[in-house]
C-alpha cells in the first residue's frame, strides 16, 4: 500500500529510513498480533518511529538530528521486539515475526548511518 501523499517533497519523504520505517509499520499491522497489549506497544513504537524520523529530517542542526533518529531507532527495535514477542507466545505467525525482524534490521543500519 503506498502512501497517496508522499507525491509531495517533504524532508523525510526523501529519506529510505523513512520509507522503510513506513515498511515496517506495514508489517506490524499486517502480524494482527493477538495480545492486545503487545499489539498495542508495537503499533505505537512503529508509529513513534516513522514520525521521529519525520522530525528529525526537519531539525536544522546534525545534534538535533541524531537525537530524533536515536529515538526513531529504539521506538523501531521495540516495535520489532513487541512481534517478536508475540510470535513467541502464539499471538503472531513465525513467518510476520521474520518479516518484522527484517525490515527491523534495515530500519536500524539506516538509522544507525544517519545518526553518525
């Protein structure tokens, strides 16, 4: 599913990190965790993701920045974990975790270089 608004040329829709992130919250919510709870935690996490990345393609300086794409980054590792989680007690299939997991290791390198 694309985003119809991302045809404009905001900061962040620029970014891979962003667009990946946005992957990620694509499979999040296509895991239909069961748990409630995790389920819950995961869709924030992945939703706190996207939009630090968006603030942090907007901050003027490289120090602001690299706060909002650290945040960006451990809210990505929590939705990850919270699938991972779920996949573990039979709330997830294995195949949604792996996909999660995936993209949560692409999310993570591409922060991790635009945090440096």
């Amino acid at each position: 599913m694309t985003n119809p608004l991302s045809s404009s040329s905001l900061p962040h829709h620029k970014l891979v990190a962003f667009q990946v992130c946005v992957e990620l919250a694509h499979a999040v919510r296509d895991a239909k965790v069961r748990d409630t709870k995790l389920r819950d935690e995961a869709t924030r996490a992945v939703k706190g993701a996207c939009l630090n990345i968006a603030e942090a393609a907007s901050r003027g300086s490289r120090a602001d920045q690299a706060r909002a794409f650290t945040i960006a980054r451990a809210e990505a590792m929590e939705a990850v974990a919270a699938v991972e989680i779920a996949c573990m007690f039979g709330d997830t299939s294995t195949e949604h975790a792996a996909a999660c997991v995936a993209l949560g290791r692409r999310v993570y390198a591409l922060l991790t270089g635009l945090i440096r």
